[in-house]
C-alpha cells in the first residue's frame, strides 16, 4: 500500500518529460516556417529552395512511420522516444550552428526522423503502458502539442535580431538544447518508472512483429483506418493550406484578417482538446469520429458559402473544434484493433497526414487557377465526408471489437 503514491509519482513524472518531447516537437515543426525569410536572407536561397527543408522533413517523417509500421514493436517504444528526441536535439543544434545549405537539407531529414519516432512511439506508449488513462493521457498530448505550435512563433521571433539573418541560429538552438535537457531528464525518469509500468505481453508482440512485419497490412481494417483518415487528413491539411487565401481573394479581408479565420480556427481545435477527456468517458472514439464530423462538415461548407464574415468566423471557429479529436480517436480505434501492433497502428495516423498533405493542398492549387477556392473547398468537404462514411461502415463492421474502447 505503501508503494501506491510513489508508484504513481513516479509514472507522472515520467509523463511529464514525455509531454516535453511532443513540446520541443512542436515548437520545431513551425521553425521552418516563422524564420522562413530571414533563412532565405541568410542562404540567397528563394521560397522554392526554402520549402525543400520542409518536403526532407516529411521524407524522413513517412521513413520512420513505415520502420515504426514494420519494425516498432521489436523495440521498447519508451526508449524509442528517448532517441527520437535524442536525434531531433542533436540536427536541430547542427542546423543553430549554420551550416552550408545541403547540410541543413541532411539535418531536416533527420529531424524528421525524430519527430516521426517520437510521435508514433509516444502515442503507442500511451496506449500499451497506460490503457486505463489513454482516454486523458491522448486528448493530452495533442493539447500540449497544439500549445507549442501556438507559442513556437512567437519565441523564434522574440530570439531573433532585426537586420542580422545570421539570428536564426538561435531559436535552432534554443529547441536544440531543450530537446537535449528533456532526453536527459526523460532517461532518467523512464529507468526510475519502469518497474512500475503496465505492459501487455511485449516479449509475444516483438516475436510477431520478428515473423511478420507488415502484419497490420494485410487486414482490410487498417486500410480502411487509412483511407478514413487520409481523407480527413486531405481536407484538414487543404484548410490550413489554403483557408487565409480564400478568404482573402474571395471575401476581400485583407491578409491581417483573414489570418485571424485561421486562428479561430485552431481556437476551436484548442478548446475541444481541452474538454475531450469529459467527451471520451461519455462517447466512443468511433462515435465521436463519425458524428462530431457530420456537424463539423456543415459548418465547414456553411463558412465556406456564407457571404457573412461574423457568421463565417462563428462556423469555422465550431467546426474545428468538432474535427479536432479525430486524430486521437484514430490512435484509439486502431490501437484496439491490433492490440499486438501498438506502433504500427499509431502509425497510420501519421501516413494519413502526409498522404492528405501530399495529395489536398497541391490538387486545390491547381484547380483554384480556373475555377476559385470556393468550389475546390467545399469539393474537399465532401471528400471529408466520405472518409466518415468509411470510419461509420468500419465502426459497424468491427462493433464487437470496439464496443470496450
């Protein structure tokens, strides 16, 4: 009885420097963005040669998903974590040192290596170490990770220097050194917890996933989990790509403004993470995935049409917040159906991304050139709504599974 409080201190302390890598996570991801002119200053490089850092990035990022989808329960996906971190430290401390052009290029690829690892791996871990709190412990990390996208921004602009491009050094090294202090801390935690650690029958999980690999692909649910959520991913990432644009061409905001529909945007997602432990212990991850999305996909397509910019804003604000959770609830749904392949079900989630990121956005370009971005975004809405209807056939398909999630 004693050991119950240090048992538990123990494991949330773990957590806690675990939440500290999806942090540096994601205050990485958005560096590449926000220091975007003044690394084109630095490097004489134009936006063309800018955005290479970015697409190495999510080449290394669709790398470490297919190693984590084959190979990621032959390994302990907590320590796993630590060396994603560990890898995301070290290219983002090279890239603070200035490098030539192509070495930085090298050093995104593998930084996105770690992020990718650290992302399928936390959310796996969660899911295998912790089953009684994923329902929290899930919603959590995507608070956190949205936490750091929104104050990633503004820390790179607060460390830069105006006039001298050689300052995007500093906020490089800032997550550098950070990613480093959390894989030092972490270790230290996870060798103090690990005794203390729920666990499923690793040794059984690493011999399958030893005899067969791509075990989760050849069952038609993970393509379904796939194809539900890519198209999902296809619309999400295609808002965030193109929505300031639309309502600044088409609505005649001008770009101050039309950033800010975007930002409600991420307000409403914030908000919902928020709340969503309340949301999961009333409402299944698959219910809240098909129903949320159904007024979500209204209220998208009412933003979208409406003439009115207070209504458009009030629509979007609501309907990012009722698609917001269905990357967790992706994690969930697919972690309970392959219970033996934790990392490679968490893994589709991440192939989802880059497929609907890869494949939404550039589509919506090209079509915007003859037609607008109104009708292309409403197209995406129902592109949307068929990945729910996919999510809906699989949820009736696999009830029995599903029904103690």
């Amino acid at each position: 009885m004693e050991k119950l409080p240090q048992e538990k201190t123990k494991q949330n302390i773990l957590l806690f420097w675990l939440m500290g890598a999806f942090v540096v996570y994601a205050i990485y991801v958005v560096l590449f963005g926000t220091l975007s002119t003044t690394m084109m200053d630095f490097y004489v490089i134009n936006t063309g040669a800018q955005g290479v850092f970015t697409m190495v990035g999510s080449i290394g990022g669709i790398a470490a998903a297919l190693f984590c989808a084959l190979f990621g329960e032959r390994f302990s996906k907590l320590w796993a974590i630590m060396v994603g971190a560990l890898l995301l430290g070290v290219a983002t401390l090279c890239i603070g040192l200035a490098p030539p052009y192509l070495l930085v290029c090298l050093c995104a690829l593998l930084c996105g290596v770690g992020y990718t690892v650290i992302d399928v791996m936390g959310n796996a871990s969660v899911t295998e170490h912790f089953p009684d709190r994923k329902k929290t412990l899930l919603p959590m990390i995507q608070i956190i990770f949205g936490i750091g996208t929104m104050v990633g921004p503004f820390l790179a602009t607060s460390l830069l220097t105006p006039g001298i491009s050689r300052s995007f050094v500093y906020p490089f090294l800032l997550v550098g050194t950070l990613s480093v202090i959390v894989v030092v801390f972490y270790s230290i935690s996870l060798k103090k917890a690990k005794p203390f650690l729920q666990g499923g029958d690793l040794k059984g999980m690493a011999a399958s996933a030893k005899q067969n690999p791509g075990e989760i692909f050849r069952s038609w649910k993970s393509w379904a989990i796939l194809l539900a959520c890519s198209l999902f991913c296809a619309f999400n990432t295609t808002i965030v790509a193109w929505y300031p644009a639309f309502f600044s061409l088409e609505r005649g905001m001008n770009a101050e403004d039309a950033a800010m529909v975007l930002t409600l945007f991420y307000v409403g997602i914030l908000v919902m993470r928020i709340i969503s432990p309340l949301i999961f212990k009333k409402i299944q991850p698959q219910k809240v995935f098909v129903y949320f999305s159904m007024v979500s996909i209204v209220l998208m397509l009412a933003a979208i049409n409406t003439q009115s910019i207070p209504l458009a804003m009030v629509f979007t604000t609501v309907g990012g917040a009722f698609q917001s959770l269905n990357i967790v609830c992706v994690i969930m749904i697919a972690t309970e159906l392959f219970p033996m392949r934790k990392a490679s079900a968490s893994s589709l989630a991440v192939f989802s991304y880059n497929i609907g990121g890869m494949i939404g956005p550039p589509l919506v370009g090209v079509a915007a050139e003859a037609m607008g971005l109104q009708l292309p975004l409403s197209i995406l809405c129902g592109v949307f709504a068929c990945g729910v209807a996919v999510m809906a056939v699989l949820s009736r398909k696999c009830k029995t599974e599903l029904q103690n999630i």
